[in-house]
C-alpha cells in the first residue's frame, strides 16, 4: 500500500516539476531546455569556471535561435534573460520602474543587510541622493591624498619583494592597498590606528566578500520574512558587531575633532551630517552603508587590478606603453609626483580599465527583479511583477558583433578611432541607467593609482607558475580569477 502511495506521490511530483519549467513555454516565450532538478544550471557549477556561466552559454543559444530575449531556470526558478541591446536599454532606462531592484536579500530586522543596492523604491531613491555627494570630483580631491599615500606603502612593497628578489603575488598587494584604502575612506580608521585593526579589519573584510552560494540560494529560494523569523542573518553576528564598532569609534572621534576643525570632507563626514540634520540618516544605516561600500569597492577593483596586471605582464608592448604615459605625466611635475588632476590626462589608462572591464566585468550579470508587471515592448507576452531578470553584459561584451577581436585584450579596442568599429552602447561593466555604480570614479582613482605605483618603477612578466590562460573561481558569481 505504502509502496502504491510512493509511487502516485512520485509521479505527481514529476508531473508538478515537469509543469514548473514549462513556465515560458506556456507564456509564448523561448526557453532553455531544462534538465531535471537543475534547470538551465550546468552540472558544471559544481566544479569549475564562474558559476553564472551557464547565463553567458544561453546569451549564444538564444542568439542563435534569432530571438530577443528568452527563458531559463535556476533549478526551477524562471529566469528572463533579454539579449537585444534595445530591449536592454529600455529595461534599464526607460522602463526602469519596472525593473527598479536588484532583486536581493534586505530585511528591516536584519539592519546589515538594508544597503545601497539591496534596496528599492523611495527608500532607495532617497538613500542614493544621500549617497550620491560623497562622490563628486570635489569630494574624490579630499580623499585623492589618503589614496596616493596608501600608494606609495603599495610601491614599497614591490621594492621589498625585489630586494628579497621573490615573486609578486599581484592580487594579494593589491588587497593589501585597496583593504587600506577603503578602511580610510568609509570607515574614516587612521592609519595610526590602522596598523593596530588591519588583521582584524581584513578577517572580517574577508567574511563579507567571500562568495555566499549557499546563502544566495537560500534567500532566493525562503520568503525573506520567514527566514529573519527563523534567525536568519545577512552576515553572521561578529560581523555586524565588529563594523558597528568600527564606525561608532570613527564618530567619536570625529565629533572630538570637529569641535576643532569644522570641516565636512569626506564620506563620514557626510553621512554624520546626514544622521544630524534631523535624521535623515541612522546609525545603523551607515553601518550598513559603509559595510556595502566593502563589499563594492574591494573584490570588483581587486579582480580588475589582477587581470589587467596579468594581461600587461603577457602584452609587454602595452606596458610600456602605459609606463611611458604615466612616466611622461610624472615628468612634467618638479618632484615627479601625480596630482588628481593629472589623473584625467591619463587617456591611455583609461583605454586600458575599460578594456580590461569588456574582457572581465566584475559583475557579469546585471542582476534585476521586475518589480511591475511588463508588457514586452511590441508583443503580448508578460513577464510578471517578481520575476528575476539577467542582462548577460559577459557575453554581450565579448560578442564579435559589438566588439572587434573581442577575445583579445586590446586597449585599442577603445580608442577613438576604433570606436566607431565597436557598439559603445555594448560596454555594461559599470551597469546602466539609474542604479549605475556609484563609486565608478573613485574605481577608476584607485586603479589608476595603484598602476602608476606598481609600473613606474618596475617591469613586469610572467611568473612560471601563472597559468597562461586564466580560469574562473567557481563559489563566487563576481568574475575573479582563481
Ligand atoms: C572596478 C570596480 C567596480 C565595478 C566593475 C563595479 C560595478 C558595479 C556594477 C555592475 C553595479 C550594478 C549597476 C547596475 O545594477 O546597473 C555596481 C553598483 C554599485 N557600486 Fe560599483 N563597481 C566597482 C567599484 C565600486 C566602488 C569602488 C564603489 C564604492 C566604493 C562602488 C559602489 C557601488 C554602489 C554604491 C553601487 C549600487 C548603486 C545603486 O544600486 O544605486 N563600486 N557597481
């Protein structure tokens, strides 16, 4: 009897999940054949390469198949994945306001996780015009200083290992450079006080950004009320703890110094005056803020940093090219040194950041939630309020269609005269539209900064032991090298 009931349970269950990823093909729209339990998800995924590849495979297949966009399934998720540049454009911009969150993981009890980009609606357009001052040129000019500083500990380092005559390990010098950087600009530590924290500041710097597989699943799988019922925290305890800590100490002790000096410079000094004036802004927001800006700021620079250092040790006459510009830049000041100023006269640099972003973008997919039902612009289909959206920007960054050679590193691929070769509407790395990246020019300022340290007085190459081609880390969905 048992037996009998197994098996009728069985069958149903087929029967549910067989129906569960028809979910497009019933809503007239094109899909990737699922497998079982795994969706459109490559067994692959367990193994090696960017787990998210599987998304850059269906941007080839739906291309293939001539159509604008198309279905697929994180295990039996549905997922939308528009491949035209137009559709795309409309997504981001035009129609924004159906597709105005990220589509992830906050919860008003769970403070942390209450950020910048988790956020949506009102409260997110609020956030983001709070935000948006700590990043003009004037306020980027105040923090240049620290960062050119942290620059020249990064210059020493390299000058160490060579006297020592070791290898350097490029990503974890630039780690070292970028935890300092950010540990100054938004959590406002001294570098006096630095020196004492920065093993703490990394250990816990190295929890937020590790990869969170197993929590993403969950908190794309759970109700988010259920799981903050049953305990569930964006970052465990410690963490949030640690932070708090952290940033309660700076505000103190800004508050001791501004009795002094009264100054607004830098990102906490905003926010501060923010919490003041009439509490636009909470404690715990900055926390969670300055906690994001971490996460933001670190892997994403770090990766691109590495990657572009590996390409300029494997194209020497990039690197030379490079050095000559900084070199020729520095020459023109008495003491050599590079303003913020001179950051903008650094073309070349430029043509070098945004190509090595079209190879690897940190974020290769651009991760939407539709957040009002959508008509798809000339055709009846709909994608329902809820539904998750990827725009592939990996593949269509390394599709021969927008790019010329574009398996290549070739900063030349973004100069002015192959512009015209290339769909510069095809260049996503920072994203697009409302919810573009915040800091992408304090991004482009530490880069360049750590670039003018780490060539202009050293050469590069190719250790023995760096693999010619470079393969993904697979527990992450950011784009780092393994
Ligand atoms: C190479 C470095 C970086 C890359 C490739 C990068 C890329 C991105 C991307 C793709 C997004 C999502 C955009 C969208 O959904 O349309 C984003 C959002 C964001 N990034 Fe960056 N980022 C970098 C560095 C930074 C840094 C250094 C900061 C600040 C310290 C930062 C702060 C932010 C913030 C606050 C958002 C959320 C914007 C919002 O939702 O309103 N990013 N970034």
């Amino acid at each position: 009897m048992f037996i009998y009931f197994l098996a009728i349970l069985g069958v149903l269950l087929y029967f549910i999940l067989k129906h569960k990823h028809s979910y497009w093909t019933r809503r007239k729209i094109v899909q990737e054949k699922p497998r079982f339990l795994l969706g459109s998800v490559d067994k692959r995924i367990f193994k090696s390469g960017n787990p998210t590849q599987f998304v850059r495979d269906a941007y080839w297949n739906l291309k293939k198949k001539g159509v604008k966009h198309g279905g697929m399934y994180l295990f039996y998720t549905p997922i939308w994945i528009p491949i035209d540049l137009n559709l795309i454009k409309q997504i981001l911009v035009t129609d924004y306001e159906s597709f105005s969150s990220h589509g992830l993981y906050h919860h008003k009890n769970d403070f942390i996780s209450e950020n910048i980009f988790t956020k949506e609606g009102e409260e997110w357009k609020t956030l983001r015009s709070n935000l948006s001052p700590t990043f003009t040129p004037a306020k980027l000019k105040t923090m240049y200083d620290i960062l050119y500083n942290f620059g020249h500990h990064l210059e020493a380092q390299i000058a160490d290992s060579c006297s020592k005559r070791q290898a350097i390990r490029i990503r974890e010098t630039t780690a070292s450079y970028l935890t300092d950087v950010i540990a100054a600009c938004f959590f406002g530590i001294e570098a006096d006080r630095l020196k004492e924290t920065k093993r703490e500041f990394e250990h816990y710097g190295n929890v937020i950004t590790q990869p969170r597989p197993l929590r993403l699943l969950l908190e794309s799988l759970l109700s988010w009320n259920l799981l903050v019922s049953l305990g569930y925290n964006f970052f465990p305890k410690k963490v949030t703890h640690f932070f708090s800590k952290l940033i309660k100490e700076a505000v103190d002790a800004k508050e001791r110094n501004n009795l002094k000096i009264r100054v607004r410079k830098d990102y906490l000094d905003i926010v501060m005056q923010l919490m003041k004036d009439g509490g636009h802004f909470s404690f715990e927001e900055v926390v969670a803020n300055s906690t994001f800006m971490y996460i933001a700021g670190y892997e994403t620079s770090t990766s691109a940093l590495s990657y572009l250092m590996f390409e300029l040790a494997k194209n020497q006459d990039v690197q030379n090219k490079l050095r000559s510009e900084i070199l020729s830049i520095g020459n023109n000041n008495a003491k050599g040194e590079i303003t913020y100023e001179d950051l903008s006269k650094m073309k070349y640099a430029d043509m070098c950041i945004t190509e090595i972003l079209r190879c690897y973008p940190a974020l290769p997919q651009l991760p939407r939630a539709c957040t009002k039902e959508y008509r798809i612009p000339g055709t009846d289909q709909i994608i329902e309020k809820g539904t998750l959206t990827l725009i592939p920007i990996w593949a269509i960054q390394n599709d021969p269609d927008y790019f010329r050679n574009p398996t290549k590193f070739d900063p030349e691929n973004m100069s002015s005269e192959n512009k015209n070769s290339n769909v510069e509407d095809a260049w996503f790395a920072f994203g697009y539209g409302p919810r573009l990246c915040l800091g992408y020019k304090f991004a482009a300022m530490q880069i360049k900064i750590a670039l003018l340290n780490y060539l202009r007085n050293y050469k590069y190459t190719l250790n023995d032991k760096t693999p010619e081609n470079l393969t993904f880390d697979y527990d992450t969905i950011l784009l780092c090298p393994a």
